[in-house]
C-alpha cells in the first residue's frame, strides 16, 4: 500500500531494480529476472560482466520478476558500528533513494571512511552520482559517498573509520539548490544518520 510522503522509484524503461549481493553474478541475474547481459551492461554503464559490486544498484531492462524471489536478511548493524559522520555539515535532506541522507557544507571540505573496510568504487561513475567511493565492510554492508569533488582513495585499497577518502562536492545530477553537499548511502543495514532530524549539523568535535 503506498502511504502519504512515501517516495517510489519510478523507472525509466520497463524493467526491474535489482541490489547486487555477495556472490551474484550477471549472467544468473539475467537469468533470474529473463534479461539480458549485454543490454544490462549498456544500460547501466558498466564496462564488462564483472563490473558490478555488492550493494550495487541495477536495472535490468524489460526484467521480470520470478515467482519466488530468495530472502535475504538485511545485517542487524547498530549505529555503534558506525564509529564516526561520513563528513561535518548540516543534514538537508532526510531518508531518500538509495537509503540515503544529504549533508550540506563547502566543496573541498573532507570525506571520511565511517569504518573499516576496502574500496570497491572510486572515481567517476554516472552523471547522477557524479565522482563516488564505495566501501565494502566486513560485516557486508556497503557505503557510499556521492557527488565528491575529489577522490583521494583507489580500487582495493583498505581504509580504518576516520581516513579521509575524498572531498564535498556537486558533481553529478546535483539541482540548483542542494549545492555543495555530500550524498551518503547505506546498503544491506539501516542508514545510522536517519536518527538524526533535517537541519542538524553534524560535528566531529
């Protein structure tokens, strides 16, 4: 049933959403959901078959949803886990696709990793989420950093909670308003920041 304020995810072709979880492949996606690999690689950017991460979001185009589609368990992951904010600045916009929240400060002020884990992305990625740094924690939980001005980490690299991993930014589909702000995600667990109201400002201090 959709409720009043609930946001929805309308598609741009007809198809299906589909969250990359560990182990997946293209070709049992495509097969799953009755697409096909090269269409689902055009489609979403990727550069070959093996491009694609935990946590990933895809859309398989013309897709269908299978009778029976597996359970799986999103981690139980306290915000203690979560030992530090992604960056300092005030919260502007609340809960929004992908499990995400928008922290508002000045282009070029740090990024930071919110825990230990290793870069799966870093670099440019679309013209919606503009330059990116992923990170997969051990417990299997993905983080992501959008809209940055510059990424300081690369590809397989280990990052500790705290290490500065890129810069604020506006890159990608940011509107007019938003500005200079970061576009924090949080895949497979609860997004931590969603306890926090719209205008609070988050310090490290």
């Amino acid at each position: 049933m959709i409720k009043v304020g609930q946001e929805l995810i309308i598609l741009p072709v007809s198809g299906v959403v589909y969250f990359v979880k560990k182990n997946d492949t293209l070709s049992e996606i495509a097969k799953i959901y009755k697409g096909d690999v090269e269409e689902i690689i055009a489609f979403n950017g990727l550069s070959n078959e093996g491009d694609i991460f935990i946590g990933d979001v895809l859309i398989i185009p013309d897709g269908k949803m299978p009778l029976r589609v597996p359970y799986i368990a999103l981690t139980p992951v306290g915000e203690s886990y979560f030992s530090i904010f992604p960056c300092e600045g005030k919260i502007t916009q609340g809960l929004h696709p992908f499990n995400a929240i928008d922290i508002a400060n000045s282009c070029g002020k740090p990024v930071v990793a919110v825990a230990t884990g290793t870069v799966q992305r870093a670099g440019w990625i679309n013209n919606i989420y503009g330059r990116i740094v992923t990170i997969l924690h051990p417990n299997g939980v993905v983080t992501y950093y959008g809209h940055l001005s510059r990424v300081l980490v690369v590809p397989g690299q280990p990052v500790s909670a705290g290490d500065i991993i890129a810069s604020i930014g506006n890159t990608g589909h940011t509107l007019g308003a938003t500005g200079c702000h970061l576009h924090f995600e949080v895949r497979n667990a609860k997004n931590f920041l969603a306890n926090y109201l719209v205008g609070t400002y988050l310090s490290w201090k």
